[in-house]
C-alpha cells in the first residue's frame, strides 16, 4: 500500500444530523473522516485488497479507534449512505407549510439529486462508485439496505408531521391509516433508490432525462393522486384535507 494517504471523497461534507454537544460533533466529525477515507481506498485499490487497518493507517487513526466506530471495514462508509438518505428526508421536512405533498417529494429529489444543489457536482462520481461497490458486493449491499430501510422509516414520519401539522398524531391512530402513510413513504424511497441505482450502473451524466434527479421524478409521479386524506387522522379524528 503507498503511504501517501487519499484524498477523501467529497460526496457528502457534513453530516446534517452531527449537531449536539462538542465531543458528539467531534465524534462525527472523526466517524466520517474514516467513511471517506474508507470509500476512497475502496474506489481506488477495491475492497478485497482494502483492510481495516489500512483505512485506519490512511485516515491517521489507530486501529482501536477505527474498531471503536465500525466493526468490519465494510461498514466504515455507512456513514455516507446514510448522510445521502437524510439529506433526502430533510429536504422533505423542511419543505414549506402548506405544499402538497407530490410536490414536496418530487421537489425534494430535485433538490437533493441534481448536481450542485443538494450534493456538488464533482461528488457525482464518487456517488455512482459507492453505489457500485454496494451492487457488487454482498456486505455493502446489506449496509446500503439498512441505509434504505432507515430512509424509509424516517420519512415516514416526516410525512406524519407534515400531514399533521406538527401535531403529534393520536396515541390510538388507525393502524390502517399507518399503514398506508408507511406504503406511501416506500414507495417514495424506492422512488429514490431505483433511480440513484440505475443511473450508477451506467455511464450517464448525472444530469439530464436519463440523471437519478428526472428519473427520480417522473417515478414519483406515481404518488400524485394517492389518497393522502385517508393516510394520517388528525387528532381531533377528522381527515386532513387531500393536497392538489
């Protein structure tokens, strides 16, 4: 292995959930230091040929500390899955009151999906080579999955709050409506998914009819007229009005 260490992938330069006191940001920070310089060797030398402590060695840590934060070298770079799936899920919370929500979704994959909105455009690369590596090797794949499954779970309940306004729904709420809202947030994900998955397993540019963000979009489309006034009962039991 060269000594010189890579230079750490660009993708994701921070982590939107790395807030809370001093040590906890510093803990973050350091967590994905190694996730990039783990995603750089991957990329540059392959995982096979990539071991745990050459990534510790690379990102100028001990091996204890590496181990302290990931158990195997495949998860070091679950960090920027997950950093990818909540800039996602954030841009759907923060979206404003009162859009409709096909138009938070497909605005939100726009956002976060085009170069040099939600991600720069020079990280397009290093996103259609980590999504590579999760297609092409069975651990990867399981890490990227969970990645997913959080996304999912999460914007679940950011569609919650949105169609409750910010009120908590009732502790009795319907198990059918639950029900839908989490098919929905699926749905939505998988939206997501298939789209960043097939435009990495080609060569295209990331933007354009054939980039994750159009793609993402046009099947988002699909959710435009899902029967949200039947998705999440409003405190009082009353339905939330259907968005246009």
């Amino acid at each position: 292995m060269s000594s010189t260490t890579p230079t750490p992938p660009p993708p994701f330069p921070e982590d939107p959930a790395a807030d809370g006191s001093l040590t906890e940001r510093r803990k973050a920070q350091t967590r994905l230091h190694i996730a990039r310089t783990a995603a750089a060797l991957f990329v540059r030398q392959g995982l096979r040929a990539t071991r745990a402590e050459d990534i510790a060695h690379a990102a100028g840590v001990a091996p204890r500390t590496f181990y302290r934060y990931f158990a195997t070298k495949e998860e070091a770079i679950g960090p920027l899955y997950a950093i990818g799936a909540r800039r996602w899920v954030d841009a759907v919370r923060t979206a404003p009151a009162g859009t409709p929500l096909p138009r938070v979704l497909e605005e939100a994959a726009r956002h976060t999906l085009t170069p040099g909105l939600g991600v720069t455009e020079e990280s397009w690369n290093w996103v259609r080579a980590l999504i590579r590596l999760a297609a092409d090797n069975p651990a990867l794949s399981r890490i990227w999955a969970d990645a997913c499954r959080t996304s999912e779970r999460d914007l679940a309940e950011a569609l919650a709050h949105r169609l409750t306004e910010g009120r908590p729904p009732r502790p009795d709420a319907d198990v059918a409506a639950r029900t839908r809202l989490c098919f929905a947030a699926a749905v939505a994900c998988a939206a997501v998914r298939t789209a960043m998955e097939s435009w990495a397993a080609g060569d295209g540019p990331a933007e354009g009819p054939e980039g994750p963000a159009a793609l993402a979009a046009a099947s988002l489309a699909a959710l435009r007229d899902f029967p949200w006034d039947a998705v999440m009962p409003a405190r009082d039991g009353s339905r939330n009005r259907r968005p246009s």
